[in-house]
C-alpha cells in the first residue's frame, strides 16, 4: 500500500494532529520522535510530513535539522512551494548563521509578488544582495549579515544579545550603513540602553552628510527624549515632523509644541494641550482641556465663573466662547503645566454622538444663522463637496443630509476638518495617563460632583441664557417623531421636527455607524479606553 491510498493519508493526518497537540504542550521531543519514526514506515514522505517535521525542529531550536526537513519539503514542492515553507525555511537558515542563503529565498518570494515585513527577512535579502563574493556565507562577516542576525535575536526576543551584537561588530569596518546604526538605536532602546541609541543614532545622523532621514531623526528624538535630553529631542522631532514623520505620542508632541513656541514659530500641529482650546487656572493650579460638542459652552462657563475672570465675565456680558477666546489667545506655558502640581482634565464624548450632535446643530438648527463659531466659506466647502460626492449640483439652500455628511468625512483628512467633528483624539492624543481625569458626557455629573469636592466648584446656573436652544434641542430628542429614515432628510424636513427630534439611534444606521467606526477609529478606541 502506498501513501497515496485514502487510508494511509487519513493515518498520517492523524499523526500531524497528535505531534502538533504534543508542541503545543511543549513536548517537542515527543513529537518529532514519533514523526521521525513513522517517516521511517512511509514509502512516499509526502512535503507537508517533512515541512511539520522542519517547523518542530526550528520550535525545539535545532537550526540544522529544521534546515535539512525544510529544504526536503521545498524542494518537493518545486517552484510550487507556498510561502508559509518558504518563510520557514529562511528562519531556520537565519538560525543557523546562513543570512544570505535566507536571503536569496525570501528575494526569489519578494520577487513573486508577496510582503515582506519584518526587519530580519529585510537584513538578510540585503546580505545577500551586498554579498562580497559568488559563494552564499563565505568570505568575512560583513555589516549586513550582522544586522541579519541581530535581528533574528531580536525576534526570538534576546533584547540585550541583540544590540551587544551589533555593538560588538560596530567597530569592523570603516562605515557601516544607517540601517546598521539605526537598528543598533532600536533594539538598544527595547534593551532600555537610551544613551547607547542616542550614540548609534547620532552617528548615522552623521553619516547621512546633511540629508537626515526623517525616520533617523524622529527615532533619535525619541531617543534622546527618554534619555532626559529634552530640548535636543525637540529639535529633532520638529525637523521630523516638518518631513512629513507622524509623531502619535503625546508627550513628544508636547515638548515639540513648546519647542516651536520658544523659538516664536507657528504652531502648525496639534497637540494634547491646542493652545485654543486649553483654558488654565493658575491660581488653582487646573487646566482644562475644552473640546467642541463636549459640554464645553457648561464647563467653560463654570470654570471662568469659578475662577479670577469671574467679575470681568459678569461685567462685559460677552458670550462665553469668546471670552474664553480671548483667555486663550495669551501664551501657554506648557512646561508648567505639564507639571505635577498641575489637575489636567478633559472631557470626552461617545464618538458617533458627538457628529450626530454637531450635524444637527451647525446644519440643522443653525442653517440660516451666521455663526460666529463656524467660518461660512467652510461650510460652504463641506456642503459642496459632500453634494458632489452624491452626484448632486451645488444648492446650499438644500444642504445636506445626514447620511450625505457621512459619507463625506472619509474622503477628507484631519486637518481640513471643522473643529466640531474633527476627532477628538486629535486634540487629546493617544497617551490618557498625562491626564488627571477623564470625564465623559454621558457622566458629566461625576466630573461636575469632582470639579466641586476638590476645587469648590458651583455648577454655573447662568450658563443657560447662552444656550437655551441647544438644551431644548437635548431635552427633545424624542421617540415621538413620525419622520422615517432621518439619516435622509434634509435639515429643512429635520426643523419641523424640533420639538420631537428622532433619537440619536434612529439616524445612525448600521451602515452609517460602520462608516463612522472606520474614520473615528482613533475616537473610538480613546473612549473606550477611558
């Protein structure tokens, strides 16, 4: 009987199944012996037999056998052989020291159209291409294939091995290339290292001749910000940013922000603290952080109300947005407020809501006012572009509905974004910890009962005579209405409802929420990690 029969495959199935439940028990030796010994009973090893028993050995740390199963199988499959052997036979050439022989596979995979992603397998494909001579692993050792293995420490998670390494070899050749430099600086900061990253990284700063890279400069930043060098991080991160690098870490953008104002320039990012929308208490030693559609016209009346403005508010009867206008046009010490005697709080709302409300408000409720809050030619901007999105001529008397200001928010990226929809995360950042609370709309009470327990704090009553239309409008989301598909009508049809507006759910449909999710994604994560 041969392997091929239906019986003997079934068999084998079986036996794969058992030595794969055995590794996952960490019992390897287990299971290759009982695969070596029914390889030794099959007349046909069929690839996959000799691929498991390759993947077993690379788990168990036998480099060379995995090495020898794993050429088997390949070889098998001929030009056929999928990409999952491929990879693994490159990681167990990798382990045994042969970069540039892993490097010609995975260049001949790359080759063939698939992704290659991890900076080991990008090491090795450079090994090889940068090889010294004709013969695959001879010669001296040369920069690009201790990087390669390096990397592949870093993989198996030996953090301090893997800069040791290339610490070792830095010295061994006159130059080395950025990467080298820039890998040393990486996996040096993974070990905890800081000084040394800052080291290999300036060095490949040095290296570049005048044109850094944006990636150098923005790990060397990082770098040198977690060595307590602060201000020449700044520096770094600045030139970074202004080459088009992200920089998500709040913090960062931070000492970035107060770079940018000591040396009088703009401030072109937005940072956890946006000087417009930071209003600060020195006195009390609190700041608050007010983001549009967030209760801010409540809080922020409470909080000049409760504070040293309190009588120049009351006197002048300016609306409260632009009173606290002008308390935040003043210059922001960022450095001090940063500081640990400093109460930072901020006030999220549940995403989808948030655009729901600030739809209804500036398109519905506000369609024929001109607001002082919102720039005519933007709103002009977002209804024209959303109606060419629909296929419909510009008509700003017709406006747009809800599902059409939807499906426009995707199409556009932060920046161009009208403040009362653009993503909360932007302003607030992705780092919650520099925050001392983080209050939510939907409990606003508990942040309002903490502003009075531990500041003293009264809840602003007068606050109403700014905003009586906007809670009537709260007040009267109601299940009453008879409108059908509100996500459709237009602000017109939607006015005669204001009295007994749909409820919030009613408008985002599962549709609409999945568009929602993908563009607020950042949102949605920040809240629910709040």
């Amino acid at each position: 009987m041969t392997e091929s029969s239906p019986r003997k495959s079934n068999e084998t199935q079986k036996l794969l199944a058992r030595a794969r439940e055995l590794a996952d028990a960490d019992e390897y030796e287990k299971a290759l012996a009982l695969l070596h010994l029914q390889r030794g009973k099959l007349d046909i090893v069929p690839p996959a037999f000799d691929a498991a028993i390759g993947r077993l050995s690379l788990q168990a740390g036998r480099a060379d056998e995995a090495v020898d199963y794993l050429t088997r199988a390949h070889s098998s499959y001929g030009d056929k052989a999928p990409a999952k052997i491929v990879v693994m036979l490159a990681d167990a050439l990798l382990r045994a020291g042969r970069v540039e022989a892993a490097g010609q596979a995975l260049n001949k995979l790359r080759q063939s159209g698939a992704r290659i992603s991890r900076p080991a397998h990008h090491a090795a494909i450079d090994a090889f291409s940068h090889r010294a001579t004709d013969a695959l692993d001879s010669g001296p050792p040369t920069p690009w294939r201790i990087l390669a293995q390096a990397e592949t420490l870093a993989d198996r998670r030996e953090r301090q091995a893997a800069p040791e390494l290339l610490a070792t070899h830095r010295n061994d050749w006159a130059a080395v290339p950025e990467q080298y430099d820039a890998a040393l600086c990486r996996l040096s900061l993974r070990s905890g290292d800081q000084n040394a990253a800052v080291t290999c990284l300036s060095r490949a700063a040095e290296g570049s001749r005048g044109a850094v890279p944006a990636m150098i400069r923005q790990a060397l930043g990082t770098a040198l910000f977690s060595a307590g060098r602060v201000d020449e991080a700044a520096r770094q991160l600045d030139a970074a940013m202004k080459e088009g690098a992200h920089i998500a870490r709040a913090d960062l953008r931070i000492a970035v922000a107060s770079y940018r104002n000591s040396t009088d320039e703009d401030e072109t990012i937005e940072t956890s603290f946006p000087k417009a929308l930071t209003l600060v208490d020195h006195d009390k030693k609190l700041v608050y952080l007010s983001l549009p559609k967030n209760a801010c016209t409540l809080l922020k009346a409470t909080f000049v109300m409760n504070g040293r403005h309190r009588e120049d508010y009351l006197s002048r009867r300016t609306p409260i947005h632009a009173f606290c206008n002008e308390l935040t046009a003043r210059p922001l010490q960022r450095d001090l407020i940063m500081g640990p005697d400093y109460f930072r709080f901020v006030v999220l709302r549940e995403p989808m809501h948030r655009v729901l409300s600030a739809y209804l408000d500036k398109f519905v409720r506000k369609r024929h006012a001109k607001d002082r809050n919102v720039r005519a030619q933007q709103m002009a901007n977002t209804i024209r572009a959303a109606q060419a999105l629909a296929g419909i001529p510009y008509d700003p008397e017709r406006s747009i509905s809800f599902e059409e200001f939807v499906r426009f928010l995707p199409t556009v990226g932060d920046g161009e974004l009208n403040m009362h929809w653009m993503p909360q995360s932007r302003s607030v950042g992705t780092d919650l910890s520099i925050y001392n609370h983080v209050g939510k709309v939907e409990r606003l009470k508990e942040t309002l009962e903490l502003l009075e327990s531990r500041f003293g704090f009264v809840q602003e009553k007068l606050t109403l005579r700014h905003m009586p239309v906007a809670l009537r409008h709260i007040a009267n989301f109601s299940e009453g209405a008879s409108l059908r598909d509100p996500h459709r009508a237009l602000p017109h049809e939607l006015d005669e409802f204001e009295h007994a507006m749909p409820m919030p759910e009613l408008f985002l449909t599962p549709a609409l929420r999945e568009i929602l999710g993908q563009r607020y994604a950042a949102d949605v994560a920040l809240y629910a990690s709040a």
